[in-house]
C-alpha cells in the first residue's frame, strides 16, 4: 500500500529483529517506491528508533534523499522530535573510511592503523556524548586501546581524518572539529597512561573533581577549551563561532580582586577568572556539544551530572544533581561530581548551633594527633567542634 516495503513497515514499526532479517536477506535500503518519496531510513527516523537507523546507516542507506516535501531523515526526525535520531544521522561516519588506513597506502610498508583497531575506534568516533569523562570510559572499556602504542596510532589517524575533512571538496568543518576533539581525549588518556596510570582512574578522578564553592567541573571545562585553542585551522567558519559564543575569560586589575570574591587568581599582575563560573552560560562544552550534535528545543530527559549520559535515574535530595546508578555500584565516592559534600557539612553545622554558642576553627592534624582523646565525634569532628561564646 502506497508503495511501502516491508521494510519500511519494520521501520516505522520499530520491529529491529525483522528489519535485521530483511537487510540480511538483501532489502533495499534506498528504495524510492513509496508514494511521497519517503526511504526506510526516514521510517526509522520518524519512530525514533536508533537502533534500526544505525542498522540502515552501516547497510548503505542514503541521507541525502528527500521526500514530497522537500525533507531529508534527519529533518523529519527533527520536526518529531526525535533529537537522537537526528544526532545520529547527522553524526554518522562509515566504517569502509576508517578501513582504508588498515591497509598500507601507496609505498607505505605497514598500515597507519592496525585492523583489530578499527572496531573499538570506530565505536568512539560513532558516539554522540561528547562528555569528557564519557570519551574516556569509551577508551577504558576497550582493553585494545588502553596500551601507549595503540593510542598513538589512533590519534594520529583521527588527525589525518580531521585534515582530509577540512581539505575535501565540499569541506565538513563539523566532522572536522569532532576528529580534532576525539584526538585530544586520545592523546589525554595517552598522556596518563605514560605516567603510570594503567587503568586510567587518575585522569576520570582530575576530570571529575569539582570546584570546592559549587562543584562546577572547571578541569573538563579547561580541557575543553584546550582543544578548542589546538584546533589546527584557525580561519574556520565554526571555530570562530564556537570562540564568540563561549563564555569569555575575564581579566580584571589586581585592585579589583576583593570585589570578584572566591573564583579569581592573581597571576602577573593580573586576576585571572580560570573558567566561567556554574551560572555562567553558555560554557565552552554546552557550545561544542549544540555545534556537533545541534541545539535542542527541549530537555525530555534527565542527564547523568557525572558521565552526560542520558537516563539518569538517582538524584541527590540536597543539591538535586541526577546520576546514573551504575556510578554508584563502580566508582568510589570520592569520583562522583555531586556538591552535596559541602552543602550536608554547612547544614549540619548550622543544625547544632544554638543561641549563644560560636563554631570554633577545624583543627589542624597535628592537633588533632595530639588529642584524639578530646573533642567531638562523628560528623561533628570535621565541622569544628561547638563552644559557648
């Protein structure tokens, strides 16, 4: 009816085992039969089913097409909705071109890129959570790239896609920037793993530490703008853009340091803002994330505070942050980005004042060790103990 394949019905039914069957008993996936011009891959679009588009998108489907209408897949995604979809058609890159560096080119004797590499980095190049800590866990997972020499391969095949997507013909600056950034995080865990860290629990631990006054990730953030400053083509469209739209660095004169409060350094005469603060917005990863993966309209979902993963099911009664609950089965609590610390510490202190009473000072260690027989227990002991006034 109307021209549909069964696989388009599939499609649109979200049937992911029978449009697997289909595709491997040789359906068309580019088929232009249907009466308004719509292929299967905008069927999987319009139901949002991910699975079944990355499926068509490894068999061959076409992005390009367009409908009645004048509408490609990821336009009819996007006017339903469905913002993963649309991330994912717009994000997609084919394995047969990370292939090619399996292979040696021209008089090369060995291949840039060894084959049982491909799997794992094409893995990191498809995903579309471009958190830091996220890409890092990608990298973690993958026992194949946790080794120096491989990830010295890796980061510089991602530049050399990064160079032939600026140089092509039709230049694809955002493809172009993802490589780039996929190669800094690449050369960050390698930069870890040559101090030791086999595991990499020191670079998620730097990453995750949050500043002391609100928990705002400043080592991401400076990472992130990091690798927005290394981006080897200056003159591109989306980089300047991407520079105006971040929060900016303010730098203030050393006089007006007491009126900036907490936040603010002194370096050379100077009081430096090293990142923007929590309120500030938008920082340098939100601009680098609507850049690649494209704005969204509205926020349906909860977001993990600690990993960008969509899906987070725990949230924190005391500063409301959400987290997924496989951060809390397999990271310490040290790891974990949440501010609630701070604030249950402020709060417990401020529940046992009483009239008339003042909070002394924490003591120092030493004092500590030289009277551990006296003072307060428990929660108490880290907040400084109480005394009349």
């Amino acid at each position: 009816q109307d021209g549909m394949t069964p696989l388009m019905h599939a499609a649109y039914r979200g049937r992911t085992e029978v449009c697997r069957l289909l595709l491997q008993r040789g359906a068309d996936v580019n088929c232009h039969q249907h009466e308004y011009g719509y292929t299967a891959l905008m069927f999987a679009a319009l139901s949002g089913k991910t699975d079944i588009a990355s499926m068509m998108l490894d068999e061959g489907a076409e992005t390009e097409p367009v409908n009645s209408v004048g509408r490609t897949a990821a336009q009819m995604a996007a006017f339903v909705g469905q913002h993963d979809c649309v991330t994912l058609i717009n994000n997609f890159f084919s394995r047969a071109r990370l292939e090619v560096f399996t292979r040696p080119q021209g008089q090369e004797q060995e291949a840039r890129l060894p084959p049982k590499l491909a799997g794992p980095l094409h893995k990191i190049i498809m995903t579309t959570n471009l958190n830091p800590v996220k890409m890092v866990l990608l990298v973690k997972e993958q026992p194949l790239l946790v080794d120096v020499a491989a990830l010295e391969k890796c980061y510089r095949v991602m530049d050399l896609l990064c160079e032939q997507c600026v140089k092509q013909e039709d230049m694809n600056e955002v493809l172009a920037l993802k490589m780039h950034y996929i190669s800094c995080v690449l050369q960050k865990c390698l930069a870890s793993l040559r101090k030791r860290d086999d595991q990499l629990d020191g670079l998620l631990q730097m990453l995750l530490r949050g500043r002391e006054r609100d928990g705002f990730p400043q080592n991401q953030e400076r990472f992130v703008r990091d690798c927005l400053r290394r981006f080897p083509y200056c003159e591109a469209t989306l980089l300047q853009q991407l520079l105006r739209s971040a929060a900016p660095l303010e730098t203030v004169s050393a006089n007006a340091c007491q009126a900036r409060g907490p936040g603010w350094s002194l370096g050379g005469g100077h009081v430096t803002r090293c990142v923007s603060s929590q309120g500030d917005r938008p920082t340098a990863f939100s601009v680098l994330t609507q850049a690649l993966t494209g704005q969204v309209a509205f926020v349906d979902a909860d977001y993990c505070a600690t990993c960008g993963e969509r899906g987070a099911d725990r949230k924190c009664s005391l500063c409301q942050s959400t987290t997924r609950a496989a951060w809390r089965r397999r990271r310490p609590t040290s790891c974990r980005r949440c501010v609630c610390g701070p604030r249950r510490r402020w709060r417990q202190r401020e529940a046992v004042r009483r009239s008339g009473w003042t909070v002394r000072p924490r003591r120092t260690d030493s004092a500590r060790t030289t009277s551990r027989s006296q003072g307060p227990r428990g929660p108490l002991r880290a907040l400084g103990a109480l005394e009349p006034k």
